[in-house]
C-alpha cells in the first residue's frame, strides 16, 4: 500500500497518536501529538509508522531496547511530565463522558522497576525456549533479556524461570508464568502448559520440583496445583503478615499501595465500623482493623481463610479491632442498601468491570463516607454516576499509577453524602 504522510494530533487512550484524516481517525502507534510521520496503512483505521519528518520535543529515549517490539509498553518515548498530564487525562476523559465534574488531584506516579508481580508468555521452540511478552497486536512472542517495570528479583530471575519451565512446554502451546515477589522469595504460578500427568513426560512434576529448589522459589504452582513451595509467600497489609493463596491479587506496586491506603484511610477518618468490598486477602482492611471494627466481604474463600490466619497468628504487641469476614458474590449478591446502614464507612475496591449492582444498593444507602478504588476509569465513572444520582457528591479524584508505561491507570475516589 502505499504511503502516507500525516500530522498527530492528539494522543489516544491506549497511547497511540491520532491523525485526523478525510477517512476519519488514523491511530499511529507510537507517534507523538506534534509530529509529522510517514505511515504505511493498515487495516481499518491503523497505520504502521515508517519513519518521522518532524519528532515532538517531548519525544525522549525509551528506557529499555525492547520497546518497540514487545508489546509490555505503550509510551516510553513521551517524557515524564507530558505522560502524566496524558494519564491524569485519562480519569479526566472517563468521567467528562459521564457528565462528572470533580477535583482531580495530581497523578501519584510510578517509578522504574518497582512491578512486584508481571505475567510472561513462554513457548519452546526446537533450539529454545523464549520467554518474555507478546508483541503489541500479536500472539509472537518477543523474548526479553531486561524488564525496567519490575522489581529487580524478578529481573534477575529471567534466565532461570525458561530453564524451569522448559520441560514443562510444547512447541504448539504458549504458557503463562506469573510471577510475585514476595518477601519470602518469588511466587510463580504456571497456566496453559503440559498437564502435570502428561503420559509422554512421567518425570516432569520432579523436574519441576527440582528447577524451583534450585531457583530457590517460595512456591511454584502448575496448571493450579502446588507442586513446590519452599515457604509460604508471605506479604505484609497493614502489620499483617499474610500468606498470599495461589494467583491471589496484590497491588502491582507497594508505593502505589501504600498510596492507595493511605487515601483510604484518610476517607473513612474516625469511623467506628467500616465494611470493606471486595476485601481480597484484606489490603485495606488489615490496616482499618487497627482503629475501628472491620468487616471484610469477599468471593475468594482461600484469601478470606488466610486473612482470617493472620488475625488469629497476629503478634502480642498488636491489638486490632474486630475483624470478620464474609465469603460473597457481590456481583450477584450485593450487599443491600439495609444492610450497609449499620456501617460508617465503606470501602469498595471492585475488579475491573466495576461494581455496578453493589454500587446501585450504595446509591439507596445512608453510609457518610465511600472510599471507592478502581482499576479501571470508564467503569468507575459508569458507578460513580449511579452514587451521585443517588444523591452522593464526589470529593475528590486522586489517579495513581502502579503500570508505568502503560495505557491503564487505577484511581480513588471519596464520596460524601453531607
């Protein structure tokens, strides 16, 4: 096809430029509002860009040599100060959509090689394995050598998390590896691989045994099944020490973390009695059952056992406030506005699809305070919505950053009903 020379305009949300064209958008990856670019025309409305005329002076280094081709980052090459304006535009965007005007506080941001937990694609071929992202659009597999998103553990683990699960793969499939660090050493769970009693391999569940003793794992999880673990991987939430179930979540970043708390904190103040929503294995509410009761909701029975464990095991020198638990779907049972009255204080930290039924009972509730925490701004402001109609006002905005370089941004947001 042939080529097109074009002028950026605006940068998109998933961090490709934009050209507006006769035809309508054209999304450029990688090209910077300002610029001018030769591009080569895609399907639809994309274009590979093949060179640029005239490069944006906020156009900078990437910080890694695979960008460009592995498809872990989006937007190294905008500089930092462009890149949060362009992330807090985001929450920005997500609410104007919804029709939200609000505070929204400057972006707390993320720092290089400060990811705890990433997830790699691996595949064998006949000389190797390669192990490393997905390029951008693709199901090809870019090896790599360095990763400045993550914590150095996990860097430095490359070379031997390919030696582990070499045996392990086929030369058809594409395996998961997901890998925590923990303070106990580096939980690693494995998906889409060779089944543990695969009849052609009889020695792989040793094998893998063995490769995790020598990589000295915490724990190394196949298929959903613990085949090793050396040490429970232990986090700490609030002055808890907790044993994180296998594939359970943890926040991406421990400053993003502890920003998040910290927001969270300062929303429910002096509240006696604090519901927290989606609770997990108690990212918040280990740190609210210091000063008030906490009562943790959550669908994972494994994350509540272990927040339960923690409570019991919890050290002479500290006394936290009742802290019970409850095992619900709060996607097809939410909490009713009846039965969130009896709280001063709610925390809600939904999935990515939002909480849109609980927010609905929210919305008909006489709870004071909401500290709402969301990965994800367009369900956010599909929920927010709901709890403003219902007569809620929102606060404040705070976006924060736990995926540098990336197009996904989470947020907290505080809700009053005065």
């Amino acid at each position: 096809m042939n080529e097109l020379t074009v002028d950026i305009d605006i940068l998109g949300a998933q961090g490709d430029g934009i050209a507006q064209t006769d035809k309508g958008p054209l999304y450029v990856a990688y090209a910077l509002p300002g610029e001018t670019v030769d591009v080569e025309p895609l399907e639809a409305d994309r274009a590979a860009m093949k060179r640029i005329v005239t490069p944006s002076p906020h156009r900078v280094k990437p910080a890694c040599r695979h960008f460009g081709q592995c498809g872990g980052c989006s937007i190294q090459h905008l500089d930092a100060e462009s890149y949060r304006g362009w992330k807090r535009s985001l929450v920005e965007t997500a609410l104007a959509h919804r029709g939200i005007e609000t505070d929204i506080e400057p972006l707390v941001g993320a720092q290089p090689r400060s990811r705890r937990r990433a997830t790699f694609a691996a595949t064998r071929t006949k000389k190797a394995v390669t192990l490393g992202y997905y390029a951008r659009g693709t199901h090809n597999i870019v090896g790599v050598e360095e990763c400045p998103l993550v914590v150095p553990e996990i860097e430095d683990a490359l070379g031997g998390l390919s030696a582990l699960v070499a045996p392990g793969l086929s030369r058809k499939g594409r395996a998961a590896i997901a890998v925590t660090a923990t303070r106990s050493g580096l939980d690693v769970s494995v998906t889409g691989a060779k089944a543990l009693d695969d009849a052609e391999d009889s020695g792989l569940r040793a094998k893998l045994a063995q490769g995790a003793d020598v990589m000295d794992l915490a724990r190394l999880s196949w298929e959903g099944e613990i085949v090793a673990e050396r040490r429970p991987p232990m986090i700490r939430l609030g002055r808890l020490d907790i044993s994180l179930p296998p594939g359970g979540f943890l926040q991406a970043t421990e400053d993003g973390e502890a920003a998040l708390s910290s927001r969270v904190a300062e929303t429910v103040g002096e509240a006696r009695h604090v519901v927290d929503l989606f609770a997990g294995a108690g990212t918040f509410a280990a740190s609210l059952a210091e000063k008030a009761a906490v009562h943790a909701v959550e669908s994972d029975a494994d994350a509540l056992k272990r927040l339960e464990r923690a409570v019991r095991d919890q050290g002479p020198g500290l006394k936290l406030k009742p802290l019970t638990t409850e095992r619900r779907d709060l996607f097809r049972r939410p909490l009713l506005a009846s039965e969130l009255d009896k709280y001063d204080a709610v925390v809600l930290d939904p999935p990515r699809a939002g909480a849109q039924a609980q927010a609905a009972e929210l919305a008909k509730s006489r709870v004071p305070r909401i500290a709402f925490v969301s990965c994800s701004p367009a369900s956010f402001a599909r929920d927010a919505r709901m709890l403003l109609d219902g007569g809620y006002r929102l606060v404040s905005v705070t976006p924060v950053d736990q995926f540098l370089w990336s197009a996904h941004v989470e947020l907290i947001g505080v809700f009053s009903r005065d």
